[in-house]
C-alpha cells in the first residue's frame, strides 16, 4: 500500500477513505448526512460495485441497496459488509442503470448515488429520469462523471493529438469505436441532463484536477498536501472544469 492510499488514516482514521479520488465526494456526502443527524436513511448506489461508498454509508448507520450488473462485484460487496458488520443494512440486486425503474421502487430512497455510470449506459437521459424517480421529494443524488477536458489533455500531453482533437469536437465527447468510455461531460452538459431529469444542481466540484497529472513520486510523496489542494481547487473554475471527473450534487424538488 502506497502513502497515498494510506492517506486515510493520518486524516480521517475512523472514517471514509480521504485520498484525491474520494475525498471532494465524501465531503460533499458527509454535508449531506449532517443535514439530518440521527436520521437512518434509505441509499441507493448505482454501479456501486464492491462497496466503496456503500459499506461506509451502512457503518454510518443507513441502509443501502447497490445495483450493479457484476455478480462478482456483488459477491466481493457482501463480504466487504459482512466484515464490516453491516450485512444486515446493505442489500445487493443485479442490474444496471438502463433497467434501474424496474428495480427499485420510486420514490423509496433519500439519497443516490450514480458514480461512474452515465458514460457507458446505452441513454443517459432515461438513467437521469430513472435516477430521479426513485427520489423521494427533498432526496438528494450525488452523480459522478468522466470530464471530456481532462481527457482531451490527457490524450495530448501524451502525444495522441489526433485522439484529442477528436475528443475535442465529438458531441458526445468519445474518441470513437474504440473508446472504453461513451460519452464524456462538461459542467453544462452535465447539469443540463439532470435539470431535465427534473432535478435542481446545488453543486458541482471536479474530482482528481490534478491527480492523475502528477508524477507518482509527487502524488505519494505528498498524500495529505494533495488531498487539501484537491478539495481547494475541486469548486473552482477553470480548475474544477479541467477535472478528470466532475461530481454533481442534485435534488429533487420537495
């Protein structure tokens, strides 16, 4: 394990993992959480995989559902609760976003969580409704998504110009058939998606601004310096549009 990934235990020992990847979501979340202290609430994890988020939610004392189309994610996600000792508040249904209305109740939940899934799903917008729908009024979604100007850069920095400018002008953001990812986003199309899905944007902030740009010997060498220069610049432009994610912080009306 590496300074960076051990970066959890000089700034948060009993808590969520803190480190440049997670820990602009985390706050946001924990804010979120604060809102209503004592109150158990109900979590959906879309795409949530092993548990990352999930496990951490059920310690915290709230339940959580993850769906997720890996069986074996789900597999490894309810030995990662049952270590945890949360079995019992963390539940594992297969599926993914596109079927997402036809597995999870509307109107059921507080808080959703769709980190990581907007850019593979065959229609975003219909995931976006989805998502919405199983909000209760006042419920909250924490949505993360891949940054078309980080990977612009990305791909230039490391000569693939031509790669760039095709991510640079494609609508939706890919760099064609062989693309792992769909689409990317910009702040605007981002929001844009969600406001049509019917949700108010309370906040975005950009995940990983610099992270992925550092040399390893910086990144692990500074875990801590990193984490605070991260949550500095995540709110703000062009900073935060330069991100390799940006994660939106949504509501659905009361």
């Amino acid at each position: 394990m590496t300074r960076l990934d051990q970066v959890e235990q000089t700034l948060n020992p009993s808590g969520p993992p803190l480190t440049p990847r997670t820990a602009v979501v985390w706050s946001v979340l924990r804010a979120e959480l604060d809102r209503r202290p004592g109150t158990e609430l109900t979590v959906l994890d879309v795409g949530g995989g092993t548990g990352g988020f999930a496990v951490p939610l059920a310690r915290a004392g709230h339940r959580v559902t993850v769906v997720d189309a890996s069986p074996d994610a789900l597999a490894a996600l309810s030995r990662r609760a049952a270590e945890a000792g949360v079995a019992g508040r963390v539940r594992a249904v297969q599926g993914d976003g596109d079927a997402l209305a036809g597995l999870v109740e509307p109107a059921s939940v507080d808080l959703v969580l769709c980190h990581a899934v907007l850019e593979v799903v065959d229609d975003p917008t219909l995931v976006a409704v989805a998502l919405a729908g199983t909000l209760r009024p006042g419920g909250a979604a924490s949505v993360l998504v891949a940054g078309r100007a980080a990977a612009v850069l990305g791909r230039a920095m490391n000569g693939h110009l031509d790669v760039a400018a095709t991510l640079a002008v494609d609508p939706e953001g890919s760099a064609g058939a062989r693309d792992t990812l769909r689409r990317r986003f910009d702040a605007e199309s981002a929001a844009a998606l969600l406001t049509t899905a019917g949700l108010t944007v309370e906040e975005i902030h950009g995940v990983r601004v610099l992270a992925d740009l550092l040399p390893a010997a910086v990144a692990d060498g500074q875990p801590a310096a990193l984490v605070e220069l991260e949550r500095t610049l995540a709110a703000q432009p062009p900073w935060r549009d330069l991100a390799a994610q940006l994660h939106l912080f949504a509501r659905r009306p009361a």
